[in-house]
C-alpha cells in the first residue's frame, strides 16, 4: 500500500499562505468551500450549504492521500477513547481502512472534551465561554478527514452520523454534531434495541486558517456548516492577536445557500398522541441543527392532510413536506398531492416521513427506518428514493384513491373496521381485541379475483410482432378527476392491525377448498362481460383482432391497460404527467424486460449518489422537481408536451388474466414487502417497492385453523405463510376484485383507510412513482 501524498505537508501549504491572493488559490486548490459570501452580512449567524464543489474536489485528487493500512497514526493519545461509530469500520491501521474513503484534508487536531457551559449564544455547542487562547493541554493528534470519516487519533466519527458542523468565524475551535448508534452493553446489547443519541465533538485546529480548512471539508462532503459570528463580536471585546479581525475577510466565509424548506403535516393522534412529542421533542432540534426551515401544521380532523397537501403553494416548502404520523397521514398527503391542478408537480413533491404512528410500514420496508431519529436523518442527508404507486379504482364509478403500501380485503379489511368501535376504549390494542373478537365469529368471504400476471406482460414485450400500437392518448387516464371523490366507509385504521389482530384461544378448523382456477378468455368476469367486443376480446386473450376502431365507453373500464385506468374524457394537454405516460407505459408494458433493467439503474442512481465528489447537493437552491430530479422512465423518444400525439405499444392480445373465484379468507394486493415495525412480519417478502408490480396474496377458503395457521407463519417473517397449500402469491400488473354475494363483508382497506367494495375495482400502479426523501439503509442499522 502507498502513501500518495504527506497530509501534513497539504495541510502546511494551507496554513501559511503568503499572501491573500494566494491563500485563495491554495483553499481553491484543495476544493474547500471558501466562496465569497454574499456580502459582510453573512455574520448573522448563517446556516451554510455546500455549493457543487463535486468538481473542485476531483480535480484536487492529485494531491489528495490515500488512506492506507500502512499509514498509523502516531501517537494516540493514551487516554483517547476509541469510538467506532456505525459499528462495523475497522479500526486505523486495520488491512480494511481504505474503506474510509478518500482523505480530503488531513492536520493536526486536538480534541477538546471539556464541557462548556451552554448559553443562549451557544445552542450549538461552540465554546463562547473559552477564552480564545483557552486550548487544552493535549497534545495534538493526527487526523484526517475523508470522505466518509473524521478519523482523530484512534476515533472515527462516521459522516453518516454527523448532521452539522457549528464554527464561529475567527476561531480555531470547530463543533461537529452527531447522532451515532448507542449500543446497549455487551451483555444486554441483544435485548436492548440500538438507539440514536446526540453527540457534540469540539475540536480545535492548529491555526484559523486550519480551522477554516477543515470547516470547509466538511462542507465540501454535504454537511450542514452553520457559520456563527465571533464570539465577542457582539460584545465589542478587543481581539487578541490570535482572532481575525471582527470584519472577517469574506474569503474565510462559506457562501450562503438557501437552507431547505420543507411544510411539515403532522398528526396529533397518531400513535396514541405520541407524534407532537416525538416532533418537538426529538426531530425538530435535528432539523434545527441541520438548518432546515420548517412550517408545522398539525391536523384537525380526518382529511385535513389531504387538503393541504392538495392546496398548499409549493412555492413555500419547495423541497417537500414531511408526515409526521402513520402509514394514514402518509396516505392522505399521498392522495392530496395527486388531486392537485398540476398532477405531475404534485407527485414530484418529495415526501419525507417522521414515524410517530400505530406502524409505519413504509417507511420501515422502503427506506430501512423506524426510528424518529434515524428517519429524521434520513430526510438531512437527502436523496429521493423512488416508490411506484398504486391507483384502486372502482370500476362502476371511476372513484379512485391511491395507495403505496397495500390494499387488502376480507378478514384484514373487516378486523379493521370493527377496530374503530373500541379506538377510544383500547387505543393501539384495538387491533388485537377486534382481532380476536372477528376470529371467534369468523365469516366466510366470497370475491371474484382476475389478475394480469406479471409476467405475461414481459413475455409478450418481448415478441415485438404481436404488439398492437395504440395512440397513447386515448389510454391517458383522467386520474384526478375521479379521485376527488371519495366514496365508501370512513377511515378505520391501518395495517398495523395484520400485526396486531391476533392471538387465537379456540381453534377449529374448516378446510373447505372453494377456489376455481379459470382463464378469463372462458370464463370472464362479468365487467369482462360488460366491455365493448373489442375490449372483451383484448381481456380474454384471443389474437386474431387489430385493427378496428376502438370505441371507448365513458365510465367503462378497459381491460387492455394493465398499468392504469383509461381516459375518459379528459384533454390531453392540461395533464401533467401525460408526456411521461407515454414513456413510461411503453417502458412498463412493451419492454418489460429492459424496463426492469433500465428502471433498477435509475432506481438505484436515486438512491446512491455515487462518490461523494460526483454527487449534486442535495438541496442546492430552489428546488425545481420537475427538470432537477425528475424521474423518468427510459423509452422511446416522445414529445407529448410539445402537443403531438404519441403513440404506445401494447401487448397485443395476448393479456392472460386469470380468474379466481370461491371463498377466501384474504386478499392482500402489496407494492412493497410490507414489513411490520412492530414484528418481523413480513406480507410479501418479494416485493419491491420501486418495481413495477404488485404481489398478490391469496389466501383460500375459510374457517379459523386456516386462518390461524396462516397468521403464525406470518408473525414469523420468514416468508412461510406463502409456503401454505392454500396461499397463493402471483407478481402482478393488476388485480380486479370484486365482492361476492355477502355484501355485509365487503370492506376494502388502503393503507389504513377504509372503504365499501362495491362494484368492482381494480389495482394497477401509476405510470409515475413518488419520491421518498432518504435514501434505503440496511435494516440492521436502524
Ligand atoms: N386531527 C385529527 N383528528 C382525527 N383524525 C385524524 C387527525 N389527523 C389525521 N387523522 C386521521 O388519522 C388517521 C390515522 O393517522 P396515522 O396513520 O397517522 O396514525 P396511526 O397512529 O398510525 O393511526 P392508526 O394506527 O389508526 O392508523 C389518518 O388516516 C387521518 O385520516
């Protein structure tokens, strides 16, 4: 292993320039974020943001170092305290230690553990009190900062767990504050869950110019720098020789960026009333440190959420709204955005989450967190994470409403609607006892399910001559208009319940196998039946029609768009997202295969920024979804915004629906593998959140063994439950249910609301996907 370059000796020509000039190009040179601030304002405590300097620090890789296992630190301090944060870094000098990334500045540092009085001039932990000259006695140790790291003699401070640097100007003392994993003791640390805790690290730098250097790598990695004034500024107290002058030269100041602003829609009720503490309590002095701009509404009512997320200017929290609650309150915002004028816009608003709820199954199964503190850091260190959603629509009426984690029918559904009756009485526990009490008075269920496999679509995308070009526009689908009325039931509950319902005392069984397996081309459905000859023919899979005109019946569903509803009557051009339909059906539907593909890579370039010097700044000015991150699916060139009509390609025919019918105990349609953070409940181990299908569960027949047997092996979360011979789990494009003959079992449950399955619906995912604020952690780590 090699040494590139002596960090000392780039630290050196830093730490004496010359000249001004010169001290410029040196701090130009190594890619640190000295930019003109705008203006002497800037010592009014300014929160500084990180400009693009992905450049400036690639081009300073020539002199950057290489950390390398054979480059120790010397002389670590006998009383220093190793800290390896995150778990799992090997320790300096380790053979692994590369894997700390690139140094990006390397010095001298002392670290300064004594404790500082707190005053209202020092909320963020800077050392006012110290006396300028007032440095320990220690001795200096060797540190570097990387690109993943502070390594400071033998401790490592993970960036992933630092939220800001705090530096008054003129100082050498610097502060970075962190929330690192507290692990429990040895002995405990199996039984006590790992949890965030805040942790303040003062250092202080050789120099000023030091200081401002390593202030400045911090930035340079797309931490929160929050810049103060002098210390003795305000109090006009003479500088000593060692301060810069008050009038700090603006060279030394990090260039101002507009902190994030961001609506935060909190649920006061949710999790039993926890979330106004858990927000004031423990999220919003993170955000606080890390300088975002919050506005807090909390909600009055059911459906307050809704419309304001529906209503709110976006120009006022430009880069998201966060949720602070369960998956419910992420439904409502979810379900507001897209009701708004400009569709597009509104599913491009990035949506952040706080979980303070019953569960948060999203969340948890998307991004990896369940933990206020970690979603909270999640949403500082930014990224968007793609996640497909999902429309039902009630095909009678063309009422929609959307969901991202599951919609779910029969004893779920119905559990959750007798839960709201004891909410008051039972709280949380409500599940379980409407669980029980629905158990012993178990009904039978009986639905009609057709589902367009998976598969079936990219078999076919693949056979590009038996595809039937259809004008795209014609198979828009005028969602907005329909979701604007609700229908059905009011809100029950969410499904935090399959976690909680149950823990049966009396079992007996009923083993009665009712499902029949039929292909829709012999026996469709009724609402099959309904459609025009064409759309029948499309649905049942007969191959020998092309090219007659299509007529679309308003209020008619059609079977041949698997991904989505049809127009009605909408115009085409006022919608938003239109252009990207045409993209994106063509992606989903003829090119299946590749569009997996494709869709992972960009997936993927969502969540992982790459290294550090390629990667953007994460909310580098006004934000503006729509051109810096929009996420768009690959696929044939189109210009449907420019008003031209697009053509889409379609499975020709070939659309094999199958169709179920009988009596079932469970319908379960997930977009993600909808864990539970209150167990290791896992629905549909399969799913991904972000790839284009729906995992259908099937749980046939009736009676309680069936059913107990079944929630046993679901609480285990190794997937077991779909091993029974009853269960049936299918990848799907689209599933169309309906309800049997037993109307008073006809709830159908969408992401913890509720509604009446009247008629027939149909699940299909949009063509656009939402962003999540946060990029996906491993589980382990939250
Ligand atoms: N101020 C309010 N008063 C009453 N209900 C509200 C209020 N704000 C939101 N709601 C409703 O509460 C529902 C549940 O919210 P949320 O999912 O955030 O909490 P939760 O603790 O997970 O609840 P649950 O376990 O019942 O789903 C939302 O769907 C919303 O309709």
């Amino acid at each position: 292993m090699h040494i590139v370059a002596k960090g000392n000796a780039a630290a050196s020509a830093v730490s004496n320039p010359t000249s001004n000039q010169h001290h410029q190009q040196s701090l130009r040179r190594l890619g640190f974020c000295s930019q003109l601030a705008a203006g002497g304002a800037q010592h009014s405590s300014p929160i500084v943001f990180p400009e693009k300097r992905s450049k400036r620090v690639k081009s300073s890789s020539s002199k950057r170092i290489e950390l390398t296992s054979d480059q120790p630190f010397e002389n670590p301090s006998r009383d220093e305290v190793r800290i390896d944060i995150g778990g799992g870094i090997p320790a300096v000098g380790d053979e692994k230690s590369d894997l700390l990334g690139d140094v990006v500045f390397s010095g001298k540092l002392v670290w300064d553990k004594r404790k500082t009085s707190v005053s209202p001039d020092t909320p963020n932990g800077n050392p006012a009190n110290l006396a300028p000259a007032d440095v320990p006695k220690q001795e200096p140790l060797d540190a570097k900062l990387t690109s993943k790291a502070l390594i400071c003699g033998s401790t490592i401070l993970h960036l992933d767990d630092v939220i800001s640097v705090t530096y008054n100007a003129g100082l050498r003392y610097f502060t970075v504050h962190s929330y690192p994993i507290k692990k429990g003791s040895c002995g405990l640390s199996c039984f006590i869950k790992p949890k965030r805790i805040r942790k303040d690290y003062r250092f202080v730098a050789t120099t000023v110019k030091d200081a401002v250097q390593w202030v400045g790598g911090f930035a340079d990695l797309q931490c929160y720098v929050n810049c103060l004034p002098h210390p003795l500024a305000s109090s006009k107290k003479q500088a000593s020789s060692e301060l810069l002058p008050i009038d700090t030269p603006p060279e030394l100041l990090f260039k101002c960026k507009n902190p994030p602003k961001m609506l935060v829609i909190l649920n006061p009720r949710s999790g039993s009333g926890r979330s106004t503490k858990v927000f004031h309590g423990i999220v919003e002095p993170i955000f606080k440190l890390a300088g975002f701009q919050l506005e807090v509404v909390k909600t009055t009512s059911a459906g307050h959420a809704k419309s304001l997320a529906s209503t709110v200017d976006i120009s006022t929290c430009p880069d998201g709204i966060i949720c602070v609650g369960g998956d419910g309150i992420i439904n409502e915002v979810l379900n507001g955005l897209l009701c708004r004028d400009n569709q597009k816009e509104g599913i491009s608003i990035p949506i952040g989450i706080i979980p303070a709820g019953s569960d948060n199954s999203l969340v948890w199964t998307v991004l990896g967190v369940r933990d206020p503190i970690s979603a909270a850091m999640a949403i500082i260190k930014g990224g968007l994470t793609a996640t497909d959603v999902f429309a039902v629509e009630w095909l009678q009426t063309g009422i929609m409403h959307f969901g991202m984690t599951v919609s779910y029918y029969g004893f779920v559904s119905d559990v959750l609607e007798l839960s709201e009756k004891y909410q008051k009485r039972f709280g949380p526990l409500r599940y379980f006892v409407a669980g029980f009490l629905k158990f012993l008075c178990l009904p039978k269920y009986n639905y009609e399910v057709e589902y367009l496999p998976a598969s079936t679509i990219e078999d076919q995308g693949n056979r590009l001559g038996d595809r039937e070009v259809v004008d795209m526009a014609d198979l828009y689908t005028d969602v907005m208009r329909r979701s604007n009325t609700d229908g059905g039931m009011p809100r029950a509950s969410s499904l935090s319940s399959i976690d909680s319902i149950m823990t049966p005392s009396r079992v007996s069984g009923d083993l009665d196998t009712t499902c029949s397996s039929t292909h829709a081309s012999t026996e469709p459905s009724e609402y099959v039946r309904g459609l025009d000859p064409k759309t029948k023919r499309l649905s049942s899979g007969r191959s020998n029609v092309t090219t007659e005109p299509e007529v679309i019946h308003p209020q008619m569903p059609l079977s041949t768009t698997p991904n989505w509803p049809r127009t009605r009557s909408k115009s085409r051009t006022d919608k938003g997202w239109a252009g990207t339909i045409s993209t994106q059906d063509s992606s989903r539907c003829s090119w299946g295969n590749n569009a997996t593909n494709d869709r992972e890579d960009i997936s993927s370039t969502l969540s992982d920024p790459g290294p550090i010097w390629d990667a953007e700044p994460k909310w580098d000015g006004q934000a503006n979804w729509d051109v810096e991150n929009h996420i768009e699916l690959p696929g044939p060139a189109d210009d449907v915004e420019g008003g031209m009509r697009k053509e889409m390609i379609v499975p020709r025919l070939e659309e094999k629906w199958e169709f179920r019918k009988g009596q079932f105990l469970g319908i379960l349609v997930c977009n993600h593998a909808c864990r539970s953070v209150q167990s290791s409940q896992l629905v549909a181990p399969k799913a991904e959140p972000d790839d284009s299908t729906l995992d259908l569960v099937l749980v046939h027949g009736s009676g309680r063994l069936r059913l107990l047997r079944f929630f046993s092996l679901l609480q285990m979360g190794r997937g077991g439950h779909l091993s029974l011979p009853y269960v049936e789990y299918i990848k799907v494009k689209s599933v169309k249910i309906k309800a049997g003959k037993q109307k008073s079992h006809s709830g159908c449950g969408i992401d913890g609301e509720l509604f009446a399955l009247n008629g027939q619906v149909m699940s299909s995912l949009l063509p656009e996907q939402c962003r999540l604020i946060g990029r996906r952690v491993a589980y382990e780590k939250s």
